[in-house]
C-alpha cells in the first residue's frame, strides 16, 4: 500500500491509496528544450542546467509557508484587520535572519474565509491586495517568493471546487478530470482566467503588475499534480498530464516573458523505489519546454517511504542526475522534512549532499511562525535544527557571489493606493497618520546572518514618532574589520570603518510609527559584533 501525501489547512495528513505498480517505465523519448527567454534585469532565470541572476549562476535555500495569506481576520477594513501586515512583516523578518531567500507559498483558496476566489469567476481585491502585501514585504527583506496558483489536494478547495463549479464529482477519484479538456473544458477556462487576472493584477504597493514583479521567483502550475487511475499507460507515461502542463505553461509565458514557470511535481515513481506511478513522472512532464526547473517532495520518514538516510541521499542524487542530465534543467527540492529522527543529523547530510552535487536550490516543509500551530513537519525560529539550515544558506549565498537585491521600483510609500474593485469605505494605512510628532526618536534592529568570514545584516529603522520622516541617513562605525561588498534597498558607502546608507526614492518616506529595512552583504575577519551605536539624521537611536 502507498500513502500519499496531501495538504490540509494547518497540517499535513496522510491517506492510503493504491499504487499500480506492475507496470514498466516506459523509456522516455527525449523533447528538444527550449532555452528560457534573456533574462531581464533582476529577474531569476534558467540558464542551462543552473540557475542566473545578475550575470552570474544562482543558488538558494528555501523554505515553505504556505499559510502567509490567511494572516488578519479576513474580514473589514484591508488595511487594519483584513491582513495583518505586522504580522507579515515580523515572519519575513525571521526568515531573511534565518538565512531564507526564496519562499514557496499558496496563492489559492476558493473558501470565504481568505478566499481569493470564493466562488467561481469572483475575485476577490481584499485578498489579493493582501498577496500584494505579502510580495511588497519579501522584497523588503530581499525574498523571492514562489506562489503556487492551484491545489490538486482539497486544502483550501483545490481542484475539488473547481471540478463542483462545473457540476462534476470530486474527490481523489475524480480529479483526472480536471486536466482533461474533454471531461472538463470549464476547468481549463476558468484556470486560465485565474492565472490572467493574477499575473495582469498591478501590486497596489508596488505599482507593479505581478508579471513585472523580481520578487517573484518563478510561477508554479499547481501544488502535486497527478493524472491517476486512467490506465497503466497513463500512469507510466503521463500523457494527459503532460498536455495539461504544457497547456497551462504556454499560455503564462504568454503573458509573462519575465518568469520562470514549474510545474510542482512530488517525484515519485517505481523508478525511483520512491511512491508509485501517477499519471506524473518525473522526466516526461518536467521534458516540457514550457517548464523551466524541476522539483520533488521527499518525506522519507512516512511509514509508507520508510527511507534511511542513505536511501534518501540515494533518491535525491537519482532526481539531481535525471534533471541535470536527461531533462537539462535546475533541480528544486521544493518540499522535504524529516520526523521521528535527529532532523539536526539529517538536515546536515541532505544539505551537504546538495551543495556537493550541484543542486540548485530547496525549500524545507515548513516554516510557521510563532502565532502558527504546528505539526510534526514544522520548524519555527530559533530551532536547533535552523543553524544547519543557515550554514546551508550562507553557503549557497556565496557560492552564488551574494544574493542581489530585489529592486520593484516601487511607490514612495507603502500605504495601499484605492483600485477601482475597493470599497469607498477602506479606510487609509493607519502608518499614513498626519498627526503632530510627539518628538523626535528611533529604533533600529540590526540582525546577522554570518558563516565566519562573510554575513548579510538586515536592518530595520523605525520612526517612534508620530509626524512622518521625509529623506533618512542612517550612520553607525563598525568595531572590527568589516567591509560592504553590496546592499539593498538603501545605498550604502564606507570610509574607513564608518558607514552611511541612504534612503532609496521609494522608501525615502518612514510614517510615524512605521519602518524602513534594508540588508546588505559583507566580509570580515576576526570579530564582526552589531555597531554599539547608530545615528538617524543626527538622532541617536535605541538599539532593539
């Protein structure tokens, strides 16, 4: 018996289902790739089997949030209870100093509650605007997010409601349908206007449409599809699937010449002893030349995987060959955890196991923050096990020469501008306050991801007073020997051991009571302590 994997609002659970596994792998006819377009400017692309950004090959480690979208009440004002933007920005905060450079997320739900599309065609501006928050956030903190646009799992509707919406039978039994135009023309329409109106959306953070968006690090198709129990043939070869991902693939770079586009597979297959064939294997649906880089969900520990370690570096180096050397493409480990092991132990042979053959980027399932629930997969800020996890990241940061900024050239404030869709009662950002300044003062938090000889910092500026700061230079002298090689979202200059970064245009504004963060990336030797003192237009801070 197999059991496979599915997603719940809050946890991960587990149903049984039957593999066909008779059947043999069929050998895969190799599809002429196709190269991805230039890469403009800022924005992650493939280039051959790795990853560029900025001229030069690109690495990250990542991890999963997928509930970012259901913070705030989902109710009332966008601004102030709809979303909780505190709450966005402090969980940012925690990945950035954790070492988290690309974010996996949910960009779906067909419920009330947070629903982005609660019912058919209806979109809803409050949670998107919310999304657009969540995108304005991880640029700030130097981010790049993977929204994910469906479900195939009935967390958040999935393709279940989609399938009802056209007066179909749902369930596990009866998702094939939703891939199969025949069976399910609507299904096709009405994912094709979601993915429309998602990627056509201007950020009202940003003033930028999603599809002009450098934080966003790529679009992915769909959450563990799966064309299964229509056939040994079907299962083994992936036909129907194959059709739908180029299908949907084509039809965003349509739209969007920026990004890159993957197709969310789990990986499994009796070819790799990993799971059974399910109308997805790993090869001829990533052979698409739509989908830019492949992925794979490993969760060993599962009674039905029952992997050792060594078993595990063993299925995760047969994916890292066959992408790198059949398809041609980067490999994304885009989900994996462990359980009832020492995931410290784990953590560090899967991670050195990765940068040892090349692989290119993942993302640990997941990564709730402290107001989150968890599960036996979670792993929350300051767990032991997030030390590997950095160590793993400041490698690929600087295997990768740094991690560039994200530049979205956004407005000057990051109060939420009215669309045409907004209600005439939301009310403006509460940051967007007027009132008299009670008197001068900041804060400012500095904090260090280091692995010995280089580090990143990232700091957030806070205005304590109630009257907005037009126009910032932050100062500080560091103690040691540090140097700045980069920064972002603020231009930053040294003489000496002193340091002044400047305001950005867009981020030149800090409302009475709100922030500005910027990061930027160093080297040292010796001791690399935070600054004993920084200075805020000449105001001296208080350090948090």
């Amino acid at each position: 018996m197999l059991q496979s994997r599915f997603a719940r609002a809050g946890r991960r659970r587990y149903a049984l289902v039957v593999a066909a596994c008779a059947a043999v792998l069929a050998a895969a006819v190799a599809l002429p790739l196709v190269q991805a377009s230039a890469a403009t400017a800022g924005f992650v692309s493939r280039c051959g089997i790795h990853f560029c950004l900025g001229g030069h090959t690109y690495y990250f480690a990542g991890t999963n949030v997928y509930d970012t979208f259901t913070y705030g009440g989902s109710y009332g004002d966008t601004e102030t209870q709809w979303m909780d933007k505190a709450r966005i920005d402090n969980h940012m905060a925690e990945m950035a100093a954790d070492g988290v450079t690309v974010l996996r997320t949910w960009m779906f739900d067909h419920e009330t509650w947070h629903g982005f599309e609660p019912s058919k065609g209806v979109y809803s501006d409050q949670q998107f605007a919310e999304f657009d928050y969540i995108l304005y956030s991880a640029a700030q903190h130097n981010i790049r997010v993977i929204p994910v646009f469906e479900n195939y799992w009935e967390a958040y509707g999935g393709i279940d409601t989609r399938l009802s919406w056209e007066g179909l039978p749902t369930g596990q039994a009866n998702r094939w349908r939703f891939f199969n135009e025949t069976a399910c023309p609507g299904c096709f329409t009405q994912y094709k206007n979601y993915v429309s109106y998602a990627l056509n959306r201007t950020n009202h953070y940003t003033g930028v449409k999603y599809k002009d968006d450098p934080a966003v690090f790529a679009w992915e198709l769909m959450n563990e599809p799966r064309y299964e129990g229509q056939g040994a043939a079907e299962n083994v070869n992936g036909t129907t699937l194959r059709k739908w991902v180029d299908t949907m693939a084509s039809y965003i770079k349509g739209i969007d010449g920026n990004h890159m586009v993957d197709a969310g597979l789990e990986g499994h297959g009796t070819k790799y002893g990993f799971g059974g064939d399910e109308g997805n294997p790993f090869v001829a649906i990533q052979q698409s030349p739509y989908i830019d880089f492949t992925s794979a969900h490993p969760y060993p520990n599962e009674g039905w995987a029952n992997l050792t370690l060594a078993q595990t570096i063993t299925l995760i180096n047969a994916w890292l060959s066959d992408s790198h050397a059949v398809v041609g493409k980067p490999f994304f480990l885009g989900e994996f955890n462990t359980m009832g092991v020492d995931r410290s132990t784990w953590w560090t042979s899967i991670f050195n196991d990765l940068q040892t053959q090349d692989a290119d980027g993942s993302a640990f399932w997941w990564n709730p923050d402290a107001q989150a629930g968890g599960d036996n997969y979670s792993v929350k800020h300051g767990a032991p096990e997030m030390s590997v996890f950095k160590a793993h990241s400041a490698f690929m940061v600087s295997k990768s020469g740094g991690n560039p900024p994200i530049s979205t050239s956004p407005s000057a404030s990051a109060s939420r501008s009215a669309s045409p869709s907004a209600s005439a009662s939301r009310s403006a950002s509460p940051s967007a306050s007027s009132s008299p300044s009670s008197g001068p003062g900041c804060r400012v938090g500095y904090s260090l991801n280091d692995w010995g000889s280089g580090f990143t910092a990232n700091v957030t500026v806070t205005n304590a007073g109630t009257a907005p700061i037009t126009g910032w230079t932050l100062k500080w002298t560091f103690g040691g020997n540090q140097t700045v090689s980069n920064a972002w979202n603020a231009t930053v200059t040294q003489s000496g051991s002193a340091v002044t970064a400047v305001n950005m245009s867009y981020n030149a504004t800090i409302a009475g009571g709100g922030n500005a963060q910027f990061g930027f990336q160093g080297a040292y030797s010796g001791t690399n302590a935070v600054p004993a003192q920084f200075t805020l237009n000449g105001t001296t801070c208080t350090k948090v």
